[in-house]
C-alpha cells in the first residue's frame, strides 16, 4: 500500500487507478496534485466526471455521445445528412472530425463484428443504421472501420444489407495499414485516405 496512512487518500488513489493506463504510482501522483490545487479546479473536475454520467446522452441518429438528443454533427444544416461515415467508436469518429476532411455525418456502431469476442451483429447498431439508410435518401455510405479480420467482416456483412439502397457504399483508401486502428492513424494520412476512398466493389469485386 501506498497511502496506507490515509484511508481517504487511498480511497481516491484506489479510484484514480481504476482508469485505463493508470497505474497506482500515477494515480498517487494524480491523487497529491488534486491535494495541492485549488478548491475550485478540484470540484469543477468532479463536476465534469459527474457530468459525463449524469447529463451527457447519446444522439439519436447517429448513437454518438451528445449534449443533446441531437448531436452537434447532425443538427448542423452545413454537413450532409446524405453522406453517412460509419465507424466503430467514438474515438475513430473523432479521428475522422480531426482530418477536417469530412462534411457528412457519422454513424456509430459501438465495435465490430467478433464472434471469439462473443460480439455479433445483434449488439451492435447495425439494424438501426439499415433502417437510416432505407428511411432517408442515403447518397453514400462510407465503412471507416478498422482493417482488421473483424473490420472486414463487419463491412460484408453491411455491404451485404445495404448494397441495393445504397448508391454507393466506399471504403477508405489503406493508406491505413492493414491492421490498423483509425485512431493511432495521424490525421494527415486519415485525411487522405478518406478523399481518395474507393468504391467496396472495386476492392472486393472478386470475392462479391
Ligand atoms: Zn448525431
């Protein structure tokens, strides 16, 4: 124990390491630095995590975390609600908004297909983003999914459900490496191989 001294601190180090990537040592760190700072920068921290719980939701077109109902992306008339971007998380959504490539909507499925990992299309939003596309005039899809074993078969499984509503259904150019995730990626090269993406058919003609 570190702190075994103060039931308190060791409560709040015990916490702090609960985070990912935080080992006890830091979360000591951590924990003695909130100790040191100002009343008010401690409690505005405590209430951005309460917040976070409490009054953040999840937009109901796109299943990104919001403030609102709506997200920001969807209710703004600028971006293309015709042009849906689908990524497996929030973190590669925010990866795509960093390129400042992109103008259309998102639409977050919440991981991808894995059955070893026990995940199947039934826990992801998969339903509700082929309900999207056959309820709204869809231009393109766009499958910003990981070049991963899974990330390929969630793209056949959506191209499969979507290919006849869908005008046109691309995929990122792999200047994103093969195994890959949208997030490591450096926002440059995301932004390039999103402009230079590629229609699934022309990568996957062969085996369609
Ligand atoms: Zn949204």
């Amino acid at each position: 124990m570190l702190t075994s001294y103060s039931k308190i601190l060791e409560t709040a180090v015990n916490e702090i390491a609960k985070l990912p990537g935080i080992g006890r040592r830091t979360a000591l760190r951590l924990a003695l630095h909130l100790v040191n700072a100002e009343t008010v920068e401690v409690e505005t921290l405590a209430h951005a995590l309460t917040e976070l719980k409490s009054s953040l939701k999840i937009c109901k077109y796109c299943f990104a975390i919001s403030d609102h109902d709506v997200c920001e992306i969807c209710a703004n008339p600028k971006r293309n609600p015709n042009i849906i971007c689908v990524v497996q998380d929030i973190r590669d959504m925010i990866a795509v908004e960093n390129t400042n490539q992109y103008s259309g909507v998102y639409h977050v499925l919440g991981g991808v297909i894995s059955p070893v990992d026990g995940i199947g299309p039934g826990q992801l939003k998969l339903q509700e983003l082929f309900h999207r596309i056959e309820n709204h005039p869809v231009e393109e899809v766009i499958l910003a999914l990981p070049s991963t074993a899974e990330g390929d078969t969630t793209n056949f499984y959506i191209y499969k459900h979507c290919a006849e509503k869908a005008p046109k259904i691309s995929l990122l150019a792999r200047g994103v490496g093969v195994g890959e995730e949208l997030e490591y990626i450096n926002e440059v090269t995301l932004g390039r191989s999103l402009i230079t993406r590629i229609s699934f058919e022309s990568q996957y003609g062969s085996v369609l």
